[in-house]
C-alpha cells in the first residue's frame, strides 16, 4: 500500500506529497521507574515517488503508555501519550544519496507554502499541544516534531497472548500486532 509522507505523518513532515510504502512497522515497549512505559512505533518506508530520490527512512513516534481502566471498570486499557517524532534516512545509506536526501528535505522544508488556514492551525496546536513543527534538518538528515503539551488517548486491549495483542483506540482503530519470533 502506498501513502503519503504527509497522511503518514498526520501532516508532520515536508514534503506532504510524496509517495511512500511502508515495508515494516515495529513497536518497541521499555519500562520507566514512574510506571509509564515508553512506546516508540517505527516505521521504515521507502520513496516509491519518480519525483524523489529511492530513499530509505525511519518514521519514528515516541509516545508513553500507563495502565487504566475502561468504562467497565477492567483493567485492560492503556492510557496513550505521543510527545515527539523523527523522520531519518536509513542506516547504511550512502554519501551521494544522503547528499540528495539533505537537498530534498532542506528544500521542502524551505519552500514550504505558508497559507493563512495552516498558520491558524499551527498556531493553536502550538497553544494547546505544545507542538513545535519540524524547523529544520540536521546534518545526519534527521527532521523532528515534538508536542509538550500532548494529548491523552487510550487503547482498549481486546486480546493478548504471547505472541498477538489486539486493540481499540479511542477513535475507533482496531490494531493487531505480533510478536517476532527471537
């Protein structure tokens, strides 16, 4: 299946309109001492657009997740938070394509179209989120946003077992994930 940078970054990073493909997501969980976990959700794409350079990447959501309670008062729902995010060329790529990715991404960036409507918008989920759009890109390639004011979902845990979880988000989306064999 083919996307968007844009629709698979929720508007995230420049440029919006090029076409990608997911080749694998992965869902990392880690514990943290206050009883969060983090949960960081990659995804490594590749450029399927004639426009761009075959690019290789990482999209990458850092998020945390702490245990709660559905509407019936059970415990199989994780409350969700999603704090920041990062676009960055694939390990390995070389010098030439990397200097293409740099070009690609710089001039996105800069000739970004500013229209009255996505000012407005970037502003209020700035107040309310504390999200900071990604600005620029750094010398290894990577682009970031971060959201210091996050807000709250949920997922409701339908099933689990070793090796498959099944869930609900809050708006509906019905995930199944797996669990690779080690």
């Amino acid at each position: 299946t083919e996307w968007t940078l844009g629709a698979l970054s929720f508007g995230m990073f420049e440029p919006k309109d090029m076409k990608v493909r997911i080749e694998k997501t992965t869902q990392k969980v880690a514990p943290n001492e206050d009883g969060t976990r983090n949960w960081d959700i990659s995804s490594h794409i590749s450029c399927v657009d004639e426009r761009y350079p075959s690019f290789k990447a990482d999209i990458t959501t850092n998020g945390k997740i702490r245990p709660g309670k559905d509407k019936d008062g059970t415990n199989r729902r994780l409350e969700v938070w999603f704090t920041q995010g990062s676009l960055t060329p694939a390990a390995g790529m070389s010098a030439d394509v990397k200097s293409d990715w740099l070009r690609t991404f710089r001039t996105a960036l800069k000739e970004k179209k500013w229209t009255v409507g996505g000012m407005l918008k970037d502003g209020m989920m700035r107040l309310m989120m504390g999200l900071r759009v990604p600005e620029s890109v750094d010398d290894d390639g990577t682009v970031t946003f971060q959201m210091n004011k996050p807000p709250h979902g949920y997922t409701d845990i339908l099933y689990i077992d070793d090796m498959l979880r099944v869930t609900k988000g809050n708006r509906g989306s019905i995930v199944a994930v797996t669990r690779e064999s080690r």
